[in-house]
C-alpha cells in the first residue's frame, strides 16, 4: 500500500508539472509589429538590418508585414509573392534612378490593435535615387511613416493609429511595452514578462522531476 501511496503522489507531482509547463506555452507573449523582409526568386528572407540602413540595388523586392510575433524565427511573411517584374510592370527604367518593389502587408485582424482594422494588402513601385536606403523607398510611395525613439518602425501609412512594438500576451491582450528587438535577442529575465514560467519556476519543476524520477528508480531497486 505504501509503493502504491507513492506512485499516485508521484503522478499527481508530474501532473502539475505539466498542466505548469502547458500554461506557460499557452500563455507566451509576442510582439505586434512591422516586420522587414528581402525577397528574391525563392520567397522571403528575414531582413538582418534595418529599412534605413539597407541600400537595395535596382530591381530588389522589399517586403514589409505587420503581425504578432514572438522573434524573427516565428514572424509572418508577407502574404504576397516578391515579383519585381509585376510589380514595376507600368514604371520602366530610367538613367539616375533605380526601382524597388515593394509588398506591404498589413496583416490581418486578428494582429490588429484593439478597435483597428487593418488595410488591404498593397504593391508600389518606388523609383529613387541610386544610393536610397529602403525606408527612402517606401516613404516614397507609402506616407505618413511612423517611427519611434529607437527608430523602430511603428506605421505604414498611418496605420496602425497608436502603439509601436507593444508586448502582447498569448491570450490577444497587450501586456506592458517592450521592444521585438528584446524578444528576438530571447529576453527571458527570473521575471518572467514575457507571460511564460520564469527561469525560477522552470528550474524548480525540473528539480521536482528529476526527484520523482530518483523515487522510482529507488522503488525499483528494492522490489529487485
């Protein structure tokens, strides 16, 4: 009767664990932004600069989606295929310019700020200087541009209205303001604002585990 005492504490002990573990996927947090991306004949990459700092060459495909998204590992793809051809079909080639094509995607309502509705998807055409940067572009053809302090890009278009980078928690509502640079560089303080189990908890159940796991393997051993 004692083993068997043991046993149901010790599958009462691993259940909590999971239904803790369960409630921390369940409640991670993203960040509800524009995304950059750089397109070519295979699809989108994830941009590794910034809109400002990239000077694309004539005939690049820039994309830019708005979404919420933990890092750059799970953001949102535009939802339109890089195709410069198509795009700049009606703006031809001109001496002292360059063309970029660029997809804006402003996602969809459910990553749109409470009481927002997102715009449709759009292509333009932006015919710039030689040496323009991508955010040059797209102010080109896309104003009014958002952007705050640390030169985030926070609006396209003027949409969203308000908000820029906010943290928002798994359950679609937004959880004090944070950057998506602190979440693609895996910001995971003992705090745990990031609505998942702080490292403490983790490093707790992961104690309790192996605990368990030594009781039964000591159970084990005088049974043999």
């Amino acid at each position: 009767m004692r083993r068997v005492g043991r046993a149901a504490a010790l599958l009462a002990v691993l259940g909590a664990v999971l239904a803790v573990l369960g409630a921390g996927t369940a409640q991670a947090a993203g960040y509800r932004y524009w995304s950059f991306w750089e397109g070519s004949g295979t699809g989108w990459t994830y941009a590794t600069q910034g809109p400002s700092l990239v000077r694309p060459d004539d005939g690049a495909v820039q994309g830019f989606r708005f979404s919420v998204s933990e890092d750059s590992q799970d953001s949102a793809k535009p939802r339109r295929s890089p195709g410069f051809a198509k795009i700049c079909a009606d703006t031809p080639a001109e001496d002292g310019t360059k063309r970029v094509a660029l997809v804006i995607d402003p996602g969809t309502a459910a990553d749109a700020p409470t009481g927002q509705t997102p715009p449709s998807l759009r292509t333009a055409c932006a015919r710039v200087a030689p040496d323009a940067s991508t955010a040059e572009a797209l102010a080109s053809v896309a104003k009014p541009l958002r952007y705050n302090s640390d030169a985030l890009l926070c609006a396209i278009s003027g949409y969203p209205g308000s908000g820029c980078g906010e943290q928002v928690s798994g359950n679609g509502h937004e959880a004090p303001a944070a950057s998506p640079a602190d979440s693609a560089a895996g910001s995971g303080d003992s705090g745990g604002s990031g609505g998942g189990p702080s490292a403490g908890v983790l490093v707790g159940v992961g104690a309790v585990v192996l605990l368990g796991i030594a009781a039964v393997v000591q159970a084990r051993r005088r049974r043999g």
